[in-house]
C-alpha cells in the first residue's frame, strides 16, 4: 500500500501522465517556501541592493540614539521606589540593578548624537561615583557607597526631569 501512494506521488509530480514533464506542482519547493522570514529579508535585501545601484536614498529608519538614552533612563526610572537596608541581607538585586542601569545610561548618553557636552552633569556624576566603585561589584562593596549609588541615581532622575526632550 506504501509503495502504491509513493508511486501516485511520483506521478502526479511528473504531470500525472508518465511522461516525466514538470508542471508547476512539480517543483520543489524553495528554501524561501520553507521560511517566510527569509523571503523578507531576501526582499529587503534586494530593494536595498536596487536603492544603491539606482543612488537612490535609503528609506529605512535608522534607530535614533536618544531612544537608547530614553529606553536606558526608563529602566532606571523603574528603580525610583526601590531601596534595601545596607547589612540586612537584601541589596544584592537592588544595588547591583540601580548600578548595572547607570552604567548603560552612561553609555547610551555618551553613544547620544547630542554628544557627552549635552549630558555633562549626569556624565560627571556616574564618573565620580564609577571612580568610588571602581571595578569591585561585590554586595558588601556596593552597600558601603548605598548613599552614593542611591544618590547618584535619584540625581541624574531630578537632571532628566528638566530634560524631557532626551526622555520622551
């Protein structure tokens, strides 16, 4: 019975006549029928390449970079409500989030097509309190400069407030 459905699958994909002629049906399916994503990007691709052999202008959108500064504030924002008390078992999530979020807020800031001039307050705030840290991330390292951390955080949400243009 098997071998009966192979053979009616084999020549209907002949053109059911047995004369091994391929009709659409035939044909084997592309690796872009096997994923469509892949039939996206091959098309973008491909009007990308037409663009710039034509010299016409590139349509897509760069990502702009003050969204990373405002994705990066937004996640320190989150933060706002949030403490622990130094030597009660609880500042390792807490104290490690707040500095992990002002190190990718100073990069953001400093990657910002307004240029590190812009943001040159918070900059020399997260580079004071970096400098205090230094390179130890340990818990018992991070709650003895809490007041710093803590500080630095609640100071540059206080700078960004005046600055709405690089958050919203």
């Amino acid at each position: 019975m098997v071998v009966a459905a192979a053979l009616v699958s084999c020549t209907q994909a002949s053109g059911g006549d047995g004369s091994g002629a391929d009709g659409p049906a035939a044909s084997a399916p592309s690796s872009a029928d096997a994923d469509p994503t892949r039939t996206a990007e091959d098309a973008e691709n491909t009007d990308k390449a037409e663009r710039a052999a034509t010299g016409a202008p590139d349509t897509a959108a760069p990502s702009p970079a003050p969204e990373l500064v405002r994705d990066a504030f937004a996640t320190l924002q989150a933060t706002l409500g949030d403490t622990c008390t130094p030597g009660a078992g609880d500042c390792a999530y807490f104290l490690g989030r707040v500095t992990r979020e002002l190190t990718e807020l100073d990069e953001a800031m400093r990657a910002d097509s307004k240029g590190p001039g812009h943001f040159k307050k918070p900059l020399a705030d997260m580079k004071v309190l970096f400098g205090k840290l230094g390179e130890d991330r340990s818990t018992a390292h991070l709650e003895k400069y809490f007041s710093e951390i803590v500080g630095t955080r609640d100071g540059i949400n206080t700078w960004m407030q005046d600055h709405p243009d690089d958050y919203r």
